[in-house]
C-alpha cells in the first residue's frame, strides 16, 4: 500500500516510492532516496517533526517534508 | 600556515576531534547541532603547524539553516584548504554523500571514520582498503574520544590530494 511518509504509524516499516523532484537533494544527504527502507520511530505530536529510522540510523524530519515523500508500506500492524 | 577544516555531518564527534588535535577545550555534547559558529586552533605538524577550524556539522552542501550556511560560507571561503571530514562510521552512507559532495568542489580530503567503536558493537564492517582504492583519498578509523586513530589521521594530512568525481564513478562502476 502507497502512502505519505508522514501518514506512516509506529513502527511501520516501508519501502520509498517518489520524492518530490526538489526535495531529493535536501534529503539525500541525511541518506534518504528512492528504493530505501525506513522504520518510523517517533512521531511528535501538533504536527511536530517525526524520527525515521534508514540504515540503522535515526533521522528527523519535518512534517512539510514527510508530507512529499511517498513509500509503499511493507506490512501492516495492528495497533491497540 | 596551512589550513585545514573539520567537516562533518552533525553529531559526529568533530568537537572532540578539534580538541583533541588542538587541545582545546570547546564544549562538545552529545546532541546535534552543538557547534553552531566555528572555533579555530593550532596545531603542530611534525613539520609545519596547522590552522585548525571546527566547522558546524552540515548533511550537504546546500544550507537548509543558519548552521549549515556558517559551513558552506566556510568553506568557499578557505579555498586551498585541506578538508577532514569526519564521518560516523555507523551512519556511513550520508558521511560519504557529503565526502563526495567536497572532493566534487575540488577540496583535498582525509576521511576519518569516527565512531569506529560504536560500529563495531552494531556489527558493521566496513572494507577501508575498498573505500581507500575507490576514492583515492586516505580513509582511517578512528574513535575521538579515546584518541585512536589520530596520529594516522595527522600523518595522512600529506596523503590528501583533490580527486575527480568522475573517477571514482569509474572505479565503482569497475566493483560492479
């Protein structure tokens, strides 16, 4: 299932689908690109940043970011 | 005085690295973004003396804020300096996109590869024969606090030349 990298619950895991063309540099560098695994780890509430987790390593990102970064979400969990 | 500029991302250990080569004592924390301006010391070569500036940690070399714009000003300002990035060796994929982004605006670059211990408790390996071959660059592990690695950092100084991207495009594409 394809959605926003901010839509991801807790400990989803997924795959990244698209970055929005102008954003890929910005978050290159911070080891996010097409075809990388992530994990999310922490999201903040009042539409605060969220922690992801790419190569074992964690990294921050803004809501407005994660609002333009598609993945394809690899399972889903159930959450109670 | 040759100059030479700590590069890394943030929350490396570039802190402790500058104190360490210049016995300083600038405050170094572990969060990032502790190093938001610079700091600059001296220190002796065994055969001449070095400039040494603390620049703030940086992901790439297009500013996304006040800390990263003070480390690319830096930069372009220091043209001929010589660049020790140091990279977190459990984090290594974004150390090495901004490595390759300074080799590409021409630098000479020493590649420390800090944090060596922590990477070893994750079980990472990492191959610095392949990495040195491949980017024709002096690469060395290092752990700042305990001091390990530092003196083959400061003797690879003299090993650090520019190289072009485009071959190093080459020398990967040849591993494939």
């Amino acid at each position: 299932m394809e959605k926003k990298l901010s839509e991801m619950n807790y400990e989803e895991e997924g795959r990244v689908k698209s970055i929005e063309q102008d954003l890929k540099n910005k978050v290159a560098g911070m080891g996010i690109r097409v075809g990388k695994n992530l994990k999310m780890i922490i999201k903040h509430p009042l539409k605060g940043p969220m922690v992801v987790e790419v190569d074992g390593a964690h990294t921050s990102l803004a809501l407005s970011i994660a609002d333009r970064i598609i993945v394809e979400v690899k399972k889903w969990k159930k959450y109670y | 005085m040759e100059k030479i500029l700590l590069m890394g991302n943030p929350n490396v250990g570039k802190s402790v690295f500058f104190n360490r080569l210049t016995g300083a004592n600038v405050i170094e924390s572990n969060y990032p973004g502790t190093t938001v301006d610079y700091t600059k010391g001296y220190m002796k070569g065994d055969s001449e003396d070095f400039e040494i500036i603390d620049v703030p940690g940086t992901f790439s070399l297009e500013p996304k804020d006040k800390a990263e714009e003070v480390a690319v000003k830096m930069l372009e300002e220091k043209k001929g300096a010589l660049i020790i990035c140091v990279i977190d060796a459990s984090k290594i994929e974004r150390g090495l996109y901004l490595v390759l982004e300074i080799i590409e605006r021409g630098y000479p670059v020493v590649v420390a590869l800090n944090m060596w211990d922590v990477a070893e408790d994750k079980n990472i390996q990492i191959d610095i024969e392949k990495l040195k071959s491949i980017l024709n660059i002096p690469v060395v592990p290092t752990i700042a606090i305990s001091g390990k690695g530092f003196k083959e950092v400061v003797l690879s100084l003299k090993k650090a030349a520019s190289v072009g991207v485009n071959e190093i495009t080459e020398r990967v594409g040849e591993i494939k």
